[in-house]
C-alpha cells in the first residue's frame, strides 16, 4: 500500500456493481408494476393448475384462467421490456385483471385479480423520471418584487 492511498478507499467489488447496475435498470422502468402484474398473472394461471383430478373438472374457468395469466404475465414482460408501451399493457392488464373475476376462479380467489390491477395502473402511472422541484419561496420572491402585478417576462 502507497502512503497515497488511504486505508479505507475499497473500488467496489463485483457484487455491489452489480447491484448498482440493476438499481439503475429498475429504476429506468415501471418495475413494481411489472412485478405485480406478473405476481397477479402468476396466481390467476397456476390456481387452475391443481392435481390431474382437479384439472379435468375445471372446465371453460379453467381455460379462461390460463389464458388470462398467461395474458397478465405477457404484459408484465412488455410493462417491463418495453417501456414506452406501460400505457396500453397497463390498460390491457387492468382488464384482463377485472374480467378475471367472473371468468375464472373469482380472478385466482381476488388475490389475483387485485395484484394485477394495481400493477397496471402502476404501470400506467409510471413516469420516467422526476419532475424538478420548484421553489415555493421562488414563486412568492416574485410576487413581492413586483408588488402583487403581474410579472414582466425576461428578455
């Protein structure tokens, strides 16, 4: 060790990189979103899926409950592989979420149902990036420069 080099400055190693990598990743897209919709998609396809017995009783629920799992967890990938098209996987997922109830087994007992909408309209609400905070005492400094009138534009 150099007496340039203090003894606590460690580079990061791989796994703390690999965090920071991901967190920048996540954070780039609506990935609670995602997450829920798939998590509800994942609970209204695999509630039908009980043993063989169980399977061949189902029926037409059954069926409707595959395809709107598998549907839920398509658009949890596209919510998060393709972030600019949240607004029609959200909308998408909040209706295969809510159509879930009466088709299958009661949307994969509410559970189901309730986590893939609210992952659509996270995923729908999401925005990309934070908006600037504004200065309340910016706002008021104007007001009192200019005595309550309106204020002239900058040139």
């Amino acid at each position: 060790m150099t007496p340039d080099t203090p003894a606590t400055a460690k580079s990061p190693g791989p796994a703390a990189r690999a965090r920071t990598a991901f967190r920048t990743w996540r954070r780039s897209r609506p990935f609670w979103g995602a997450l829920w919709t798939g998590l509800g998609g994942f609970v209204i396809l695999f509630l039908p899926l009980a043993p063989l017995g169980r399977i061949l009783q189902v029926g037409i629920g059954g069926v409707a409950g595959m395809a709107a799992g598998a549907l839920l967890m398509a658009m949890a990938l596209l919510i998060l592989l393709m972030p600019g098209q949240r607004y029609a996987a959200g909308v998408v997922a909040v209706v295969v979420g809510v159509t879930s109830f009466p088709l299958t087994n009661l949307g994969g007992l509410v559970i189901g149902m309730v986590l893939a909408v609210l992952g659509g309209s996270m995923a729908f609400g999401w925005l990309p990036e934070r908006p600037g905070r504004r200065s309340g005492r910016r706002l008021f400094a104007r007001r009192r420069e200019t005595d309550g009138k309106a204020a002239e534009p900058a040139a």
